[in-house]
C-alpha cells in the first residue's frame, strides 16, 4: 500500500540485495527505470568482489537514453572536480526487442520465415535451432530426440497437409511432427504414420 512517487535511492536496494542475495546471483528487475538496480549491483561488486549480474527490462522510450546511459556512468564514472564518483568496472549488453512473434495469438508474418522457422521449433524443443543447408532446408525442421518436425509453410498460400504433401517426405522416422494451415489426413491415417498434424497460427480465411 506505499506509492513509491519517486525514484528509488540505490542505497535501499543494495540493503535490500545484501538481505536476499548472495555474491553470484542474478537479479532481475522488470520495471528498471533509471537503472537504480543496476546501479546498486555494479555498487556491491565493487565492495566485496562479488559476481552478482542483472537484467533490466524497460519498455519506455528512455531505456536508451536514461537507463543504460545511467548504467554506463556508473561504470566509468561521473562527476567533476570534488563531486567526482569513481567508476565501479564492470559491464554489461544492450538489447532492443524486434517486432513481436506473435499478435492476437497469430505469427506475425511480416518477419523473415528464418524467424517464424526458429519460433516453431524452440517451442515445440525448447533448444536452439540451428539452420539447415539451403539444399536441405525445404520445409524440414530438423530432427529431435527421434521425432522429424516439419513447417509447411508458404506467406502468401494456404498449405494442406495431404498425401501429397506426405510423398515428399524422403526421411525415415519413428514420429513426425507437422505444422500446415489445413489437415485432410484422417485420424487413423495419421495414426498409421505416426504424424501429428499442428495448425499454424495465423487467419486463413484471406485465401
């Protein structure tokens, strides 16, 4: 119930950082504002040698030019004359966020099919996808612990999981996992073939 209407005074968050957290943790802060966490953090290391990293998140338009620049001097060190603060070492990345992946629980399909390739696959693997060769890189995936995931794929049609489709496939595996718009495959078909038929999320109703 207390309104914090004022920044937070770097001195408070390192008693609170020095209460909650030990030499190697990662604190995450996702309001970062001014960078008054990361400024606490750099603080700290810097008293007692410690390895404590962060993670700002800001979604204002002064991340940039209030958050990390904060960040920078504390680092380097700020001030003149008798006000001069010397720097704590230290560093750190800055990152800004692309377009969105997914809209309206729809893929954004304004990105590179590089991106909407590497999405499906972490999110049915939850590993880091690596790109085939163009010559294999087609509509496969890649393979993943005995199951091939395929994503079939096209921006400007709509594609149908088929027999067709199916006769296409040249590899040999115990499962398949296969993204498409439309499935006319029965359920003992796919069944027989172990297929597991995904639809892609985005509206079809355009084609």
């Amino acid at each position: 119930k207390i309104a914090f209407d004022f920044s937070k005074p770097f001195t408070l968050m390192q008693k609170l950082f020095e209460l909650s957290t030990d030499e190697n943790s990662i604190i995450l802060d996702s309001f970062a504002g001014s960078g008054t966490t990361a400024h606490a953090v750099l603080n700290m290391n810097k008293a007692d040698g410690g390895n404590r990293r962060f993670i700002l998140i800001e979604m204002l338009d002064y991340a940039d030019s209030i958050t990390a620049e904060r960040v920078k001097r504390v680092i380097n060190g700020y001030g003149d004359g008798k006000k001069k603060v010397d720097g704590t070492g230290g560093n750190f990345s800055f990152y800004k966020l692309g377009e969105p992946i997914i809209e309206d629980d729809k893929i954004n399909e304004n990105l590179p099919i590089d991106i909407i390739r590497e999405y499906i696959w972490f999110t049915e693997t939850r590993t880091e996808y690596n790109k085939l060769s163009d010559s294999d890189n087609g509509y496969f995936l890649g393979e993943f612990q005995g199951t091939d995931y395929y994503l079939y794929y096209e921006k400007d049609s709509l594609t149908t999981l088929n027999y067709d489709f199916c006769s296409k496939i040249d590899r040999v595996s115990s499962e398949y996992i296969i993204y498409a718009d439309v499935c006319t495959l029965s359920e003992k078909e796919l069944m027989k073939y172990n297929i597991t038929f995904k639809k892609i999320p985005r509206d079809v109703t355009r084609f």
